[in-house]
C-alpha cells in the first residue's frame, strides 16, 4: 500500500506526489507597491497567464500586507 499524507488542499498525496512537492523550490521577492497592478493585470489574468506559461505558483501579499520595514508587498514563487 501507498503511503499518503495530507495535502494542504486538504487530499491525499501519494508517496510519489509528496516526494515531487518537496523538490519544488520557493522563492519570495520584495514587489514594489505601484507594480503589483502591472503584475497581478486586470482581475488577475495576467498573473493567471505567468501560472500557466511556468507552472509555477505565484502568491502576493494582500493590500496593506508589507514586508517589515518597507512598503513591499511579499512576492512568493513556488515550483520546479
């Protein structure tokens, strides 16, 4: 039998699927507040086509969410 863990969405990983999740890397950037519109586009289709070119996941803090000290928004990349 497989061993599963559980996912953050909350599924089962198979063994195969846990081991592929942990090679991803992870990656966070300072995005300067004037250019997450220009990154995010209009209702977020511009950022919905970077996923889908790369396969990467790509989250941004939400408004008013800075990194310490600056007033950067967290940029966090995820994949392979």
């Amino acid at each position: 039998s497989s061993c599963l863990a559980r996912g953050a969405a909350g599924g089962f990983l198979t063994a195969e699927k846990l081991a592929a999740e942990s090679a991803k890397e992870l990656v966070e950037i300072a995005v300067p507040e004037n250019l997450v519109g220009a990154i995010l586009g209009k209702g977020g289709k511009t950022l919905v086509e970077y996923q889908e070119l790369t396969g990467a996941r790509i989250q941004i803090s939400k408004k008013g969410e800075f990194l310490p000290g600056t007033r950067n928004r967290r940029g966090t990349i995820t994949g392979s």
